[in-house]
DNA sequence: GTCTATAATGCGATAGAC
DNA sequence: GTCTATCGCATTATAGAC
C-alpha cells in the first residue's frame, strides 16, 4: 500500500495525487485506505518514517567519528550512497518533489535531516561555499540516480555514485583550499 | 503577476498552489486571475516559455559547433551558468518541482530540452554512465543554485557554479576513460 | 477490513454587472 | 480590468452496514 502510494507520488507528485488514485490502483475504496491511515499526512509520515530514521542514525554515527577522521568524507558518502540505494524509489521521489516536504507533518523533520547531512560532508560551521557544495553533492547524487536506467544493478550503481560524490568531495576541497590563499 | 505565481509554486509547488492563493497574494480575485491567464495550464505554460526558449536556443547554439571544440564542455557549462542566474528562481523552482513538468502542456518541450541539454554535455549517443553524468551535473548546479544565499551575487555563483560544473565534467571524462580500458 | 453513502470543503472555471 | 456570484466537480474525511 505504502509501495503504491509511493509509485504515485513519484510520477504525479505528493498533491498531484488524490486517495482515489492510491485506492483505484490497489483494486479498493477511498474508505479503505482511511482505514489504515486516517489522513493523507499521516500516511506521508509513515512513508518517509523509516527511511528518515535511517538517514538520520547514517548521520549520527558520522557525529560521532572525530572530524579529523572524517575530513575526507568519502566514506560518509559511501554510506549515503548505499542509503539512497536501500531506498532507491524513496530518493527518486523526494528529490523531485520538494514542495511534499513544506507539509507541516515533516517540514521539521526534513529540514533537520537535511542540514546535518550537508553538515556530515562539509561540517558543521560552514560557510555559503561549502554549503553550496554540500547541497550540490546530494542533489548530484540524487540526479544520477534518477538518470539511471531502473534495471541498473546495485552494485554498479554503488560504484558509480560513490565515485561521483567523492570526486564532488574532492573538488570542494579544491576550492576551499583556493580560497584561503 | 507570474512574479507572485513563480514565488507561491517555488514554496508550494505546482499542484500545490491554487489560483486563490495566487488572487490573494496579489490582493485580487480568482476572476481577475483568470482574465489574464484563461486556465492554470496557461499560466504555467507564460511562466516556462522565456526560460524555455532561451535554454532550447543556447542548446542550438551548441548543437551547431563542432563536436571536436566542445569535447571539453567548459564554454557549453558556463553558458548554461549564465542562463541559470538569468532565471534563477525560475530554476529553483523547476528543480525542486518535476510534478510541475509532467503537465501536458509542457511535458513534450521539457523532455525535449532536458534530454538536449544532458546531450550537450555528454554527447548525443551517449550510454548510461555519460546519462548519470550529465543528468547529476545539471542537478548538481541547480542544488547548488538553490543552497546559495539569496543575497549572493551573481558574479561569484557565476565563477563558483562554472567551476562546480567543470569540475563534474572532469570527472565525467576520467570515469569514461577508465570504463574504456 | 472493506464496503456504500454522504458530508464538508476547496478547486478550476464561467457569467454578467460595473 | 476587476468585481460578485455561482456552477460543476474532485477532494479529504466520516458514519454506519456487512
């Protein structure tokens, strides 16, 4: 159920899609899917749950390293990339439809998750730049992994993505150091 | 008018935005919204074509030089930057709102430039790693568009994105010569 | 747990006065 | 060019039978 509403939401957006869509595809009534969620935000909380809670305990446990260890970021991003890959339809959708984000219900949640992840690749007192890169780094990945064909294997994708983000990583490095000079 | 409907669809998206919302921000009615733009679909196609046209012509104008003086991609990035800050709310709004896109009024000419526009960068044949690529370069300017501050001028997101960009191309041209070995 | 039926509201869109 | 008023319809959500 959760799976059809998520197929939905990615091709027709969050508000694009009415309780009849979702009943209509899974064969049921609108009242039926009241049935298991009593509102159309309780049923994008449960939907983005579990994969916020996820992406959240990915970060801190990056909190947690000492910073001198995870300077380099790659394996910040090696995690993050096989998160988008545990919850590759999930990812798909939220980066192509922010304005689900704005909803009450998870507007504080999303805005949280998001800025300790950039932080997670840029640290935590950064500035406009590395803030741009961080963002530029996640929607990168992000991106990449909407362009990918859908029967591309995980492992390959892992590979790919992992590189990209690590050499994003290290081309804000680059600049950093630039300016400083 | 398209001023105050850009601002509301950036916030709320497409879907999410109702022509009462745009009457009231502007202290009018619905009626008066609708003498000027007869549909919603209307208004949303006056708000793509500008943007549209300018991004459909600047690909053109690649499309036209030689294959060989664009294999690097750094002059077709810096002119695709330019149209970026040229439209940049306009660019933050896209970016964040794909549902917007899959409009029937605009699907065909958005599939259309988006597909030229990752083509111009990667080439017109290209396989699926080059589509991740260029597909998680042009994500990755807008995300960095979109996490500059708003006072930010327009010179240095011009210099920092270019470079953001290149930088992707960069690794785009490693990672392909790497697979070809 | 799913159904039918319906309430209450908001939506896009139109008609006609000013 | 903007208004008031309204239509028809889809939407979220609820009540109560099975």
């Amino acid at each position: 159920m959760l799976d059809a509403a998520l197929e939905l939401f990615t091709a027709h957006g969050f508000e694009g899609t009415s309780l009849q869509d979702i009943a209509d595809r899974l064969g049921v009534t609108k009242a039926a899917v009241y049935y298991h969620f009593h509102t159309k935000d309780e049923l994008l909380r449960a939907l983005v749950e579990p994969a916020f809670a996820e992406v959240s305990a990915l970060v801190a446990e990056g909190e947690e390293r000492p910073a001198s260890s995870r300077r380099a970021g790659v394996v910040e991003v090696g995690r993050y990339v096989d998160y988008l890959l545990r919850h590759r339809r999930f990812a798909v959708w939220l980066a192509r439809d922010a304005a689900a984000m704005t909803r009450d219900v998870v507007v504080q949640q999303a805005t949280e998750i998001r800025e300790r992840t950039e932080a997670m690749l840029v640290g935590a007192d950064a500035d406009a730049l590395s803030r741009i890169w961080a963002a530029a780094t996640l929607q990168a990945l992000a991106g990449g992994l909407i362009a990918a064909p859908a029967d591309a294997p995980d492992e390959w994708l892992r590979e790919e993505l992992t590189e990209l983000g690590a050499h994003l990583l290290a081309g804000y490095r680059k600049a950093a150091r630039r300016r400083e000079a």
